[in-house]
C-alpha cells in the first residue's frame, strides 16, 4: 500500500497497530479503574530467562510505577529517585513493595536499577512487549522520542491480591506531577 520511504508509511504502521489491537482484543481495551484486578501478564525481572506474573508478585500493599523509558531524564532524575527517597515513608503507611515497570528489555531495566543504587526491595520489571502496559490501557504512541509504544507515566496502589485501590495517571502521559511518589504519598 505504502512504500517504506513514503511520507506515509508511519500512518500505516499505525493504522496497522490499530488493526492488530482491534483483531487481538476481545473487547475494547480500557484504563484499568480503581477494584479492578491486575491483568495476568509475563513481564521479566533482571533477565530474559526470569519471566515472571506481576499479580503473583505482589504479596503485600503496593505500588507499581510505570514509566515511559529507563535512563530518560524524567524517570532517573526525579521520578524513581522519589521512590527511592521515600521508601521508608512508604513502609510508614503500610506499602511494602515498589514495582517500577517500563517498556524496555530485562538487562535495561537492571542495569537502570544498578545505576540508581535502588535498593533491593525495589523491584524493576521490564514489559518487554508492552502486554502488560497495553492491558492496563496505559500506552500511549512515544516513537517521537522513543522510536514506538511506551508507558504513560503512572503510579498505581495495589492491595494484596492485585486490586487497584488508587491510581495516579499523568493527563500529558510523561510530567512527574500526579504520580511523583511526593504526590502519592499525600493520598496514601
């Protein structure tokens, strides 16, 4: 239909993103609302090789924290270090575990958790395919900057089973405002 040096051809690779999605989507996909369960999904933690279900992880109250890219400048320069500033705060109101969840490959996310000196407990999950991110509705197209799907920037608040108890989505998906761990503490 279109050449791959046409003008158009990232309209097609939408229009294709699109199809794919109405094609493999049993019914249409919406934000995840507070009582929702988590959505049963592989992620990986720390390589390839340790999939793992995010709603299998969570065993006490937590957070998730999703970010558009490990290693760009709002995610390392304040975003997640506000999580780690505030772990103890956090532990303060019963929350026992983060989670920070990006699109990116396994050996990306560890090696961002390495370079922020994060601390065990803080778990880095790579969405590889974005299944989790896009079952969550909370993908936005970012191959502006970032060359395809990525997340919106979000906090969510989880109880033991995975139940979503707040969530704080950023209105222009990337600021660190509504979702700074600043802001989530105050509503926790």
């Amino acid at each position: 239909m279109f050449s791959a040096n046409s003008s158009h051809s990232l309209l097609a690779k939408s229009i294709c993103r699109g199809v794919h999605r109405s094609f493999f989507h049993t019914s249409r996909a919406s934000l995840i609302n507070i009582g929702q369960k988590l959505p049963v999904t592989t992620v990986f933690e720390s390589s390839p090789g340790n999939k793992l279900n995010l709603l299998d992880a969570i065993t006490s109250k937590s957070i998730i924290v999703g970010v558009p890219g490990a290693f760009s400048p709002g995610c390392s320069a304040s975003h997640i270090p506000g999580y780690i500033a505030n772990l103890d705060k956090f532990k303060q109101k019963g929350i026992d575990q983060v989670f920070v969840v990006a699109v990116n490959d396994a050996f990306v996310t560890n090696a961002w958790k390495q370079s922020l000196n994060a601390p065990e407990e803080m778990r880095f999950i790579a969405d590889a395919t974005g299944d989790l991110t896009e079952e969550l509705d909370l993908s936005f197209d970012a191959t502006a900057f970032f060359g395809n799907f990525r997340s919106k920037r979000y906090a969510l608040v989880v109880d033991n089973e995975g139940k979503v108890e707040n969530l704080f989505v950023e209105p222009d998906n990337v600021s660190v405002n509504v979702s700074s761990a600043e802001n989530v503490l105050k509503m926790c």
